[in-house]
C-alpha cells in the first residue's frame, strides 16, 4: 500500500473474499509504502473466488487507484500430485492374475475418487482388459486397490496403464509398465536357465543359445533381439548333427518360438 499524498495519513485496508471480510488499520508518512498482510487467514474452499483488497480513506482525492480484485481458483481434494503406482502385472504366467494399484490422495482435502487400469497388447492396441475402483482417502493417504482377475494366454510382452479421475471429468496421473506374460502350467528349469513348457508351447529364454538367429513374426531376422516373442532357428551341434544318417538331414535345422527376456 502507498501513501501518495504530502501528508501522514491514517486508514483501513479491508480484505474481502465471499463472506471473509477482515481489516487492518495502518498509518503511513507521506510518499511511504509498506506490506499488508490480513490479521487472519481465509480458509481455502474448493471453488471460483474473487479477492477485493480496499484502502479505505475518505475525501480521497483520486480513488480510482484504491481497490484491487483479483480471482482465486482453489481446488478440491485431486491435485496434480494425487497419483497411482502399478503393483500388478509385473512378470505373470498364463494363468489368473489379479491387477492392482496403489492409489494416493496428494490433495489437501479428503476425496472420493475413482482408480482405473487398462491392459493392451505390446503395440497399445487393442485393449485387452478394463477395470476401474472408487476409492475415499484423506490427504496424504495411500491404498492398495485390487481390481478383478483376469489372465492372458498367449506368451509375450504387454502393457498395463493405471490412470486417476480428476474433477474435470478425465484420466489423468497415468502409470505405465510393459510386463511379461510366460507359460503356465508344465514349466521346469533348465541348467541353461532356460524355461521350457512341457506340452511344446514356447520357451522363456534369458539369452540366445549359442549359434541360434531369431527371426519376428513377419519373418525378419533380428540381429539384437530386445525382450519379446521370436522365432530362432538354431544348428545343432557336429555330433548330433550327423548322428544317425549319411547325411545329417534328421538334424540339420531346429525352429522354435521363444518369449526372450531380461
């Protein structure tokens, strides 16, 4: 606030939200100016509100200058540090899994809000799977939310997003996750630590076998293979490669499907 005239003056300033309505009395030296802070706090509400501060003094020679407004937007219990975290899909086999998430409350009022999580195939397209849960947390707070089973059959590599619902009406705050689905039931470990399904469903490897190329399913071979489903052809070794025949046919190439992970 400045006092602008060549005279000492006493004065209110009066602060005006809704129904706050404060004041404070302030004297000021000609051509002086100081900070004015209101004697007491508003206590924020989720809405549209406009601030009037006003510097009361009567036979004010120009008044035009002695109010200011400004609008206040104060918002609910989801800020944008209210968030979910994926728990589950992470690594999963062929048979029921249940997602889940955890949801947090970073607003600074107690919520009622709902947490969502979609499953897609590795591309992100189409969507495979679809749940959503209404959760009431105070701020601060933090739960786990556990949606309904569901399982993937086909080996190979996903994606999971978990999403909040902010008051505009959208999902926002997204997670994201790639996750590995491997064969179920039937699975032993080799000493290569190789995963293999007994009934000749694809194996889960952790590296190329020595030798082995691997080929995508449009059938293009791919020199350094990040995780995901190939097909390798692989040589057999010189002894086995002949053993048997005159001339190796039986054993000369192997092609198998294999989920390749890290």
């Amino acid at each position: 606030v400045w006092n602008f005239g060549n005279l000492s003056m006493n004065f209110e300033v009066r602060f005006r939200i809704g129904a706050y309505q404060v004041t404070r009395n302030l004297n000021l030296i000609a051509g002086g100016a100081t900070l004015v802070t209101a004697p007491t706090p508003f206590t924020a509400m989720p809405g549209t509100w406009v601030l009037e501060v006003a510097a009361i003094l009567h036979h004010d020679c120009h008044p035009e200058n002695n109010v200011l407004r400004e609008t206040l937007y104060v918002r609910g219990g989801i800020h944008d540090s209210s968030w979910v975290r994926i728990l589950m899909p992470d690594t999963v086999d062929t048979t029921l899994f249940t997602p889940e998430v955890k949801a947090c409350n970073g607003g600074i009022n107690s919520a009622d809000f709902w947490c969502a999580l979609s499953i897609y195939d590795s591309v992100g397209a189409p969507r495979l799977y679809a749940e959503s849960s209404q959760v009431m947390l105070n701020p601060g707070d933090s739960t786990d939310i556990e949606f309904s089973p569901t399982r993937i059959t086909e080996p190979g590599a996903y994606l999971a997003v978990g999403f909040v619902r902010i008051e505009s009406g959208g999902w926002a705050h997204p997670d994201s996750q790639y996750f590995w689905v491997v064969p179920g039931s039937g699975i032993e470990e080799t000493a290569n630590g190789e995963w293999r399904k007994a009934n000749g469903g694809a194996s889960v490897l952790r590296r190329l076998p020595p030798g082995a190329v691997a080929f995508d399913a449009m059938g293009r071979r791919v020199v350094n293979p990040k995780p995901g489903v190939y097909f390798i052809r692989e040589q057999p070794a010189f002894s086995d490669q002949y053993s048997g025949t005159e001339n190796g046919a039986r054993n000369a190439v192997h092609v198998r499907k294999v989920v390749l992970q890290r």
